[in-house]
C-alpha cells in the first residue's frame, strides 16, 4: 500500500465521524429510562454539549469533527512515515 494522502484521509474521518454522531444522537431520543439517562451523560461530556439543542448539537459536531480530523491526520501520518522507500 503507498502514501495515504493526509488531507483526504482525514477528511474521511471527519464524515465518518459526524454520521456517527448523528446517527448516536438520533438513537439516544429513542431510548427511555437509565439506559437514555446513561446515553445522555455520556453526550454531556462533549464540551458545551446539552440534550437536544441547536447550538448544542453544533457545539458537538464540531469537537467530533476536530477530533476526528486530527486522529485521520496523526493514522495517515503515521502510515506514511511507517512506509520504508524501495532501493532503486
């Protein structure tokens, strides 16, 4: 396998982890009782993070894409500084 491209890469893991995202939090209204309680807490983590509010839900996505584009870019950073060159 050659480079990965850093750029691409961790663009892809920052849709990846905003469908994640979304698809969690759209899980999370459908749960009741303390499985929703536990499902909610652990949202709450996010900073600036609050159940069910525009800003909110923002606030989230955003830090879910700044993490996510920072851990692509560090993985295909990795990947590529792994990669030994080929004697020519």
């Amino acid at each position: 396998m050659g480079k990965l491209s850093i750029g691409k890469y961790a663009g892809l893991c920052v849709l990846g982890g905003e469908i994640a995202y979304t698809a969690c939090l759209f899980y999370g209204t459908m749960l009741t009782g303390k499985v929703a309680e536990l499902h909610h807490a652990i949202f709450e983590l996010l900073p600036g993070f609050t159940w069910l509010g525009i800003g909110s839900f923002l606030a989230g996505a955003l830090t879910i894409a700044v993490w996510s584009g920072l851990g692509g870019a560090y993985i295909a950073w990795m990947h590529n500084a792994s990669i030994k060159e080929q004697a020519k």
